[in-house]
C-alpha cells in the first residue's frame, strides 16, 4: 500500500470512523431493551472514545492545546454533574444536555459563516445553506432546551401565555427565516449577528407557552432537532463522524417523539401551538376524597390474589422506589401475583419509572406497559398509585372539556380497589383535578411516598408475626 502520510492518516482516521459509527448503531440498538440497555450506552461510549481520539490525527488539524482544555473541562463537568444529579433530576439534566449538543452545533455554523465573512467567500451553495440551516436549528434547540430545564427544575412557571402569541411567534420565526436567507445572499457579520439573535429568541418563545404535561415530547423534539443540526454542521465540515451521529441522533429523536405523541394522543404541531397542560381549569367532580389507614391497606394487599403498582413522579421525589420493591418482596412471598404499571409518559421524560425501578433491582418482567396492563385492571383487586396522577385520570377518557382528554391513561378506575399515596389533594402536573381520587373504589393515603411505603412493610411484618 503506497501513499502519503497525511493520505494515510486520512483514511486511518475515516476507518475509526466508520468502527465507531459501527458502535454508535448497536449501542442504539441495544438501548431499546432495559436488559441490555446499560451495555448499549457502553458501547455508544466506546464509539464516541474512538470518534474522539481518531480526530486529533485529521491532516492539518490545529489548536490541539484549546481542543484538549476544552475536553478537559467539558469531561470534568459531565463527570461532576453525572455523579452528582438525583435521579428526579435526570429529566433536566438531559434537557440541559440536549441543549449542549445543538449549542454545539450552532457555535458551528457560527464560526464557519464569521469565517466565511471574514474571507468574503464560502465554500458553495449547499454547504451554505446547510451551515445556516443547522445553526438555525441549534440554535432553537439550545434556548428552548433551556427553557425546558427551567420549567422542569421549578425555576419558572410551568406556561407563559399572552393574547396574539403564537402570531407573534410565526413573526420572529419568519424574520429569523428571512435573516437566514439574507446571510446566504450576502454574508456580514452583524447580519450573522442578528440571525443568530433571531433564531436563540425563536427557541424561547416557543417553549414558553408549552405546559409542563408536554415536557417528556418537547425534550424528545429538541433532542431530534439536536442530531439533525449537529449532522448538517457534519457536512460542513466534512466529518463523517458528526453526519451519522447526527443523522442516528435526529432519527432516534423524531422516533422517540413520535412515540410519545402517540402516547399522549397529540400531534406535534398541537404541542407546540396549542394550550395543553398549560394548568387547566380545575373540573366539577362528584364525590370527596375517602382516607385510609396504612394497616389497612396492608391487609387489603397482603389477602390480594393481584395487586398492580403504579408508580410515577411523585416516588421518584419520595425515593421509595426501594421500599416498594421490599413491600412487593414481601407480596409475593405471600402469594400474591405483583406487577408494575408504567405508562410511557409517566415522570418528567421517556423511561424515568424504568430507570428508577431498574435502580431498585425490580426485575424486568414484572414491569408492564400500559397496553398490555390495561387489560388486567378489571381482574386486579388492589392497585397502588404512587406519585402518579394525570396518566391515571380517568377524565381523559370521560370529559371532553378537559385539557387532556384523549390522551391514553392506565385505567386504574377499573380496578376493584385502588390505593392512592398521595402527599396533599393538589392537582397534578398538568394541573388538572384528578377524578380517580374521588371515585367510589379509590382511597388516599396521605402521607410521604417513602414513610407510607415503609408504614406498609411494617405493617405487613405485623401480620407475619413480625417476621
């Protein structure tokens, strides 16, 4: 094989990209299933190692010193903020994450087109317009993935709203159109100035008026639109590497999104322009809220033939998820057949319940989805609702007035008994009454997720004699 060092080096480099890429896709597809998931992210990992050592041998490649500073810290904060986040924080760090990546991308096409001003010149049409185009959609996806970190992390109200917003949204987002057509047209710095300005305003605007019951689809929209500017960013720079990571992120994404729309009965075009989960009005419910004691829940679960758990944000808030899992230890000891319910929008993102339940050692096959469980409410004696609350209320199914009606619930109302722990009668959050709290099966269990679930084991250990 003859050639050129740097020819060599070259092709070197793009072999390591294609072995990574190679990773990147079974890593992706190993975190689909929850057994294999763990793996799956490790692999994905190996591949962006690989990605990452393979660039510093591109013939010509320079400021090698600000490169590694700049790994160096960004590794530093990753590691920090990884060990350090509590997993009911998860949901905003990934948000904070998904941000970072089409910052990333819009810093891109930032230096490449100040770049191209500088010189008076770009390198043609296409990779032009890609350049704009990425940072434009970077650019969106970094301020409003913050904006989604702040309604998250309850540093902002959940929804903004004013009379004419979403013409007033249309107007920035065709100004912001229009100062990406005129940078293509005639690149200047204060026009890439003013578009970038344009298109970080668009990201925010557009995330403020979306309620907090859309969260878990506006994260999974901005992470796919995320992978689609880091892959047009890609082809500007004509890295291989960033194109198929890009090209899997953004399809990952859109996937993802369509899922959880699908889950919610919603469309994309309603989570961003219209009011859901905005903090509806609270609906005129029959009935009161019927108390219980923990001792006797612990005897309507431990004389069960079935008992369903659904478990949602608020355990995750509570910790409990290791005392549930005792208390179903102690369940099935008893002969009672336990499953766990998830819906696929249940906590703050995709997965949230999986991962805390996972955390807790529940095994995977006691965890249904919501189609396969749904069936088996009529045939449950006892369901447990921990921290869950919107993807539970029976309204969705019953009041067409309602903000979230439509949307796809576990139906807990139809079991023989169901069992709430709850802290307070404060709605949920998407803001709206809950009419399984008031149905004549249902009884609440005030109280902290973790101390009722633990008052629970020990009185279950009471009607074991102690044991």
């Amino acid at each position: 094989m003859t050639g050129s060092l740097p020819e060599l080096l070259s092709l070197a480099v793009k072999v390591s990209y294609l072995v990574a890429a190679t990773l990147f896709l079974l890593g992706l597809q190993r975190m689909a299933s929850p057994l294999t998931a763990r793996s799956g992210i490790l692999w994905a990992g190996y591949g962006m190692v690989i990605a990452t050592v393979a660039t510093f041998f591109l013939p010509g490649l320079q400021n090698i010193g600000l490169i590694l500073l700049a790994i160096l810290i960004g590794a530093g904060l990753a590691w920090y903020s990884g060990k350090k986040v509590a997993i009911t924080d998860m949901p905003q760090m990934v948000a904070l994450y998904n941000g970072l990546g089409g910052g990333s991308a819009a810093a891109i096409g930032a230096v490449e087109l100040l770049r191209w001003s500088d010189a008076g010149a770009a390198p043609g049409m296409v990779v032009l317009v890609l350049a704009v185009l990425g940072a434009l959609i970077g650019a969106v996806a970094l301020s409003g993935s913050v904006i989604a970190w702040a309604k998250l992390d309850g540093r902002m109200d959940k929804r903004y709203a004013f009379r004419g917003q979403q013409l007033f949204n249309g107007a920035v987002f065709l100004a912001a159109l229009m100062l990406g057509g005129a940078v293509i047209h005639s690149l200047g710095v204060p026009l890439v100035i003013a578009f970038f300005v344009a298109a970080l305003i668009l990201g925010v605007l557009m995330t403020l008026p979306i309620g907090g019951a859309d969260m878990p689809v506006v994260i999974s929209l901005y992470n796919a639109l995320t992978g689609l500017a880091v892959a047009f960013e890609g082809y500007v720079l004509g890295n291989e590497a960033l194109i198929i990571a890009g090209t899997m992120v953004g399809a990952a994404g859109m996937l993802l999104t369509r899922l959880m729309a699908k889950a919610m009965n919603r469309s994309i075009r309603s989570v961003l322009f219209s009011n859901f989960g905005g903090g509806g009005q609270a609906q005129e419910i029959a009935g009161t809220q019927k108390p219980i004691e923990a001792g006797d829940v612990a005897a309507m679960m431990a004389f069960a033939d079935r008992v369903v758990i659904v478990p949602g944000y608020g355990m995750a808030v509570a910790q409990a998820q290791h005392k549930i899992w005792e208390l179903t230890q102690r369940l099935t000891e008893r002969g009672v057949k336990v499953k766990f319910a998830i819906h696929p929008v249940a906590g703050r993102m995709p997965g949230h319940m999986n991962v805390l339940l996972a955390e807790a050692g529940v095994p995977y096959e006691m965890i249904a989805d919501m189609d396969d469980i749904n069936p088996e409410f009529a045939n449950t004696d006892v369901s447990l609702v921990i921290g869950a609350n919107d993807v539970v209320n029976p309204v969705a199914k019953t009041d067409p007035a309602s903000p979230i009606y439509g949307m796809p619930i576990l139906d807990v109302v139809n079991s023989k008994n169901t069992i709430v722990i709850k802290r307070g009668k404060g709605t949920g959050f998407a803001g709206i009454e809950n009419a399984l709290f008031y149905a004549d099966n249902t009884r609440m269990l005030y109280g902290d997720g973790s101390e009722m679930a633990n008052a629970l084991v020990s009185e279950l250990k009471a009607l074991d004699g102690g044991h």
